[in-house]
C-alpha cells in the first residue's frame, strides 16, 4: 500500500483492491514457485484462488504449459526442474491469471547463458500470443531491442525518452538516452565546430556534408563501440592514436579499452584481437557514424536510419 496517493489501472483504483482482484501478474528476478506443488498445481494456483471451476482451470493450464513448453513436465515437482523451466513455470502461472497487465522484473537475470539466450528468442512469441500489455525491465540494451514494443529509458529514477524502441536506438534525444542504451556506453570525444571543421585533442575532422547550418562551439560526439575500427577504409576520415588500457575477450568479439589523457573509449571489434597494456593502436572513425550532442548534451544529429 503507497502512503499516500492512489494507483488506478484500467480507469480503476486498485490501490486498496485484494491483489488477486486487480488484474496484474507480476514476474521476478528470482523465480517464485511453491516448492511442495508440481508445475500443474502450481501453474493452477491462481485460478484456484479466483474460484474458478476445474474445467477452466484444466484448460487454461494446457494452454499455458503448450505455450511455455511445459507438457510433458506437468506433474513433475518443481524442485525437480531446470531453471529455466522453473522460470516458465512461473511466467505461465502469470499467463493463465488472465492478467491484463504483466509485470517482467529482469525475468532472465538469474538464468545461466544458455537458457536465458532460449527464453529471450521465446519471448517476443509468447507475449504476441498473449494478447497483454507487459512492461518488461532489463540492464540490457540489447534484451529490449530483440524484445522490440516500446521502450523507456531511465536515468537515476526518471525517464529520459520513450518511444518505439528502434527509435529510442536510432535517435536518442539526449546523452543519457544513448548511454543507457548502449553496451558498452557510447563512446563520448568532446569538440569544438570551426567553421567547416570539428578540432578535438587530437586533431581535426571535416564536419559532416549534412550539417552546413550547425553553429560553431562546444560539441559531444557519441560513437557506439562497434563503429571505431582498428584498420583504415575510404570512410574512415578520422583516427585517433591511444594506447590500450585493457583488453576483453568475450568470444566471438574483443573489447579494447583505450586511453589518452581524458580521451577513453571502447573499441568493440569481432574476432578475438591480442593486444598487450600499453601498446598504442590506432582507431579510425567515419563521421557519418556520429551522434551530436550540443552543449546542454540535447542530440543535434543522428546517422541516417540503418547507419546507426
């Protein structure tokens, strides 16, 4: 119960209502199940508490375990599934509540690799079928692009954009956005416009064909880590010369960590890349990759739709 205020949901104040009255499931972090009841009971649990008949019950049982592949483990105890099925269990125990609002807190978050890969593929399925409304929470950016919908970035408790969620990626209207949706955090090289120029610590770039008008003063220019490149091309107009901090294999893909004076940035690269501290790479950019942000971090410019 809040202090003070009211929640209403569908044009109705549930702020006092019992919880199996209003309407909402609610997923967590951890998976919740009753650990003395097989996946059928506990799948079955809130319909029992509604007083619906053992028809009803029977039906919308089938129907949630079909969806969440769950058949052949209904009478299995649910202590003795994986936790990936003990995850299932609990979101078709949200599912046949007929909830019209389902609440995802990190749902995958305490699964291991395999299995959270699965569910993620599975999701966007299930939530199609549903017919719901399902406010999903997640730390990752790209948990919420595969999950598509829209999306609402926050930032210390408030929300800095929302939209659709390929539109919050492509076009994030502040600096917060475009960190928080990106992971690594975009890559953030402050500048000043001269004239027909961008000049940084390091030297200077030609300032994008598309932006004649933009003022002179101090810019931000954000490049996510998988535009930085470590071999030159007819795009890549811009390098940088830092010497590497650190160094992340992470299987198919390298996570190079450089830095020179306040300049840091992460350089996300494909294949597995071997590079000693202290070494110094160059990195090479294309301009038509930058985000730009003016002095109150308020995005100015984005790369074309695809570029992104």
């Amino acid at each position: 119960m809040p202090n003070t205020g009211k929640v209403i949901w569908g044009g109705k104040d549930v702020t006092g209502m019992r919880v199996q009255d209003r309407g909402v499931a609610m997923v967590y972090q951890q998976f919740i199940n009753y650990p003395s009841m097989t996946v059928y009971d506990n799948i079955a649990s809130p319909m029992r508490l509604l007083g619906q008949s053992k028809n009803q019950i029977d039906a919308a049982v089938k129907k949630a375990a079909d969806l969440m592949k769950l058949t052949p483990y209904l009478d299995r105890g649910v202590l003795n599934l994986s936790g990936g099925q003990q995850q299932r269990t609990a979101l078709a125990r949200a599912l046949v509540k007929g909830a019209e609002l389902v609440l995802l807190d990190e749902p995958l978050a305490n699964l291991d690799y395999k299995l959270r890969e699965e569910l993620r593929v599975e999701l966007p399925r299930i939530f199609a079928e549903t017919g719901a409304i399902f406010i999903y929470a997640t730390t990752e950016p790209q948990e919420a692009l595969l999950l598509g919908g829209r999306t609402a970035t926050l930032h210390e408790g408030c929300v800095t954009q929302f939209g659709q969620t390929i539109d919050v990626y492509n076009n994030p209207s502040n600096l917060e956005t475009a960190q928080t949706f990106s992971d690594p955090p975009m890559n953030v090289i402050p500048m000043q416009k001269k004239g027909a120029k961008f000049v940084f610590s390091q030297g200077q770039v030609d300032c994008p064909k598309d932006l004649p008008s933009l003022p002179d003063g101090p810019y931000k220019i954000g490049v996510r880590p998988h535009h930085l490149m470590l071999s030159q091309s007819k795009q890549t107009s811009l390098k940088i010369e830092a010497p590497v901090s650190t160094t992340e294999i992470a299987g198919s893909e390298t996570f190079i960590h450089v830095s020179q004076g306040d300049l840091k940035l992460v350089v996300l690269t494909h294949g597995v890349h071997r590079v000693d501290i202290g070494d110094q790479i160059p990195i090479y950019i294309d301009p038509a990759k930058f985000f730009i942000f003016n002095g109150q971090d308020v995005l100015v410019s984005a790369p074309k739709v695809g570029a992104a």
